[in-house]
C-alpha cells in the first residue's frame, strides 16, 4: 500500500508536530493527503476486481473514484485541520479513511455523511432519487402563495415539484429571483424562457395563474464535469418585491472562513440556524437521479444544524445562507438526512460569490465584505 510523508511549516526542530495549523497550511496537508487518498482507492480497487467483488468498487465520478470529499475544517483553538468526509455504506471508502486517519492523526477532522442529494426532486418525467421536498402540510416554511415576492418561499420551474426562493439579485439592471438549477431549471429539457411558479407545482402552483417570471440564466450542470455552483435566476415579471425579509436587506457577501454561526429561511424547514464545519471541500459526490446522475463538486462549504436540529430538508435547496451579522456566505443546495456529529445530517452551500459571479449577477443593493 502507498505511503504519505506530511510535510508542513511546521516539521522545524523543536516544534511539535501537533501544534496549531494556519489555512495555508492546512491546505498543503489537504493537497498531500488528496494524492494520497486517490493512491488507496486505487489499489484498493484493483484488490477488489482481482478477487472479483463487484461491490467493493466505488463509482468513478468527474475523472475520479468518489466517496470521500477533503476540505479545511475549522478548530476550536482557532486553526484548522482537514475535513475528510465518506459516504455510508461503502466498505472500500471505510477501509481508506481508517488508513488515512492513522496516517494524520488528530489534526484531522472524520464525519459520515449519508448519501447527499439535492434537496428538491427534479423535473417531471424522471426517475428521481434526490429527496422531494416535505408535503406542504408538514412544511414549516412558505408554501402558500405570497405576494409580494420575498426570500424563503416555494418557488420552480413548472416541472419541477418545490423548491425555495433564496434572494432577489440585479441582473443588467433589472430584478431576477435566484435559487437553484436543479430548482429553476429542473434537468437538461429546461431552457431560458420557461415559466417559474411561485408556488412551486408541488404546493399547488399552476401555470400560468401562478407565473412569476422566466428562466433567464443558468450555470449547467453536466455529469462529465466537476461543478462549482448549482445555480440559476429568473427574470421577474413584477419588479415589487419584499428585500427585508426575514432578517433585513443583506446586501453583503464575504467568503466562508469557517466556524461562523449561520442562519437561512427555507420553503421546508423555515429559519434554521447552524455552524460551518468545513469549507473548501472538494470531491463532493451529489447524486441527481435519472437524467444528471452523479455530479462532483470542489469548493463547497458545509453546515450542521444547532443544537440537534436539522439544517434543511427537502424543499430547502435554493436557500441563502448568511452569518448571524447578516452577511451572505452561500447557496444552499444539497445534503444527507444522516451523518455528522449529531446524526441530523449535514447540508452542503455553493460559495455566494462564485454563484453570483457565475450567473453575472449581484444582490439587490449589494456591496462586498472583505471577512
């Protein structure tokens, strides 16, 4: 089996080795144990096919074995270590963690995260796995109609059964709503000038009673291609809308840093709060069902839900996430229902600048943070 030598600042005469980790550095050691990583599944794989064990084979995704994602993970004493996340019920990925984790130590940080999917279920006509968004009746969130437009409430396209309106954006001047692609766009069948509901199909939308604009851009999404963002606006056909709701106009973005207390407003589970517990994650497996299939993301941030809770749920994908001083840092999109430390599972964002500067698009009023 491979090896790893961890190399860091660090490694000076008379420092310890397990002395405190600054981001610089805990992302050479998350370069290092990438190769690494990679090097095992791949001779654990071969070992399988040689004895000839189908099952022990994770998927190949994006150019690469999937099942285990590695990010920064932010510590209490104010440094980071790495965040190593793997999927349930996947021996192979189970065995490598194990090995890598000896390699590491306590610098790492090891979470089970259940299957993730997208928080909404795709367009009609598909065979879906992602998780449909929670029955109306059982929905903490906006489900009903609302007018005017505000941020947390049911929206899609008109194939797709709910999902959640997380903010209004400017987009050459005039007001678009954005969330999600696999919210707003549905699968490879939608195209700019479909009809948006608002509610989504799902809590009893219809068109065109029930239209509020148009898809108008897109960041696609292919299973042949690692992704960043899960992301797309519509264009609205009334420009009145609510900026202040729930918390006020947010207005700013900064990036994630990690452990920054977190809030969102969703169409399924309302206001929820939460903590970062890893950002810069890469190899982020999500699984679309029919049509995308699996899809792998770098660069993404992660929340768990406070004090046992659940972050999101099903119908919360398109949700904005922001700090507690009402700062934006993400995107909701995608989660599991199991995993993380307190086994309410784990929700995955797309960093909020990389989608805006992805659809060309800013917050209504919006200026930018620099932390």
């Amino acid at each position: 089996m491979p090896r790893v030598t961890l190399v860091t600042r660090s490694d000076e005469p008379g420092e310890d080795r397990g002395s405190v980790m600054d981001q610089d550095e805990a992302r050479e050691i998350k370069s290092q144990l990438a190769d690494y990583v990679h090097e095992l599944l791949a001779a654990h794989i071969e070992a399988s096919r040689v004895e000839g064990d189908d099952t022990e084979i994770p998927a190949r995704i994006g150019g690469r074995e999937g099942g285990i994602a590695l990010g920064l993970a932010p510590r209490l004493d104010g440094g980071y270590g790495v965040a190593l996340r793997y999927r349930l019920g996947v021996p192979t990925t189970r065995r490598v963690v194990r090995r890598v984790a000896e390699q590491v130590g306590p610098t790492i940080d090891v979470r089970r995260t259940g299957r993730i999917r997208p928080l909404v279920a795709p367009a009609a006509g598909t065979n879906p796995t992602p998780r449909p968004p929670v029955v109306t009746a059982h929905a903490l969130g906006e489900t009903g109609r609302v007018r005017p437009l505000r941020p947390g409430i049911s929206i899609a396209h008109a194939d797709v059964s709910a999902g959640t309106l997380g903010a209004f954006v400017e987009v050459d001047g005039a007001l678009h709503a954005l969330s999600n692609y696999h919210v707003l766009v549905g699968g490879p069948a939608g195209a700019v000038g479909d009809a948006v509901l608002q509610p989504g199909r799902a809590d009893g939308g219809r068109d065109p009673q029930d239209r509020v604009g148009a898809l108008a851009r897109f960041v696609p999404l292919d299973q042949g291609r690692v992704a960043t963002v899960d992301a797309a606006v519509a264009r609205l056909d009334e420009q009145q809308v609510d900026l202040d709701y729930p918390v006020g106009r947010i207005t700013t973005t900064a990036p994630a840093l990690g452990a920054e207390e977190v809030a969102k407003v969703g169409r399924t589970t309302g206001v929820t709060q939460g903590r970062v517990t890893a950002i810069e994650l890469d190899d982020v497996v999500v699984g679309y069902g029919d049509g995308l299939g699996d899809i792998r993301f770098d660069d993404q941030i992660e929340v768990e839900g406070a004090a046992g809770a659940p972050f999101s749920r099903g119908g919360d994908s398109g949700s904005l996430v922001y700090r507690d001083d009402g700062v934006a840092i993400g995107l909701l999109f995608a989660g599991s229902e199991t995993g993380g430390q307190n086994g309410s599972g784990l929700t995955y964002l797309n960093p909020i600048d990389a989608v805006l500067a992805s659809l060309g698009a800013q917050l209504a009023g919006a200026r930018r943070d620099a932390g």
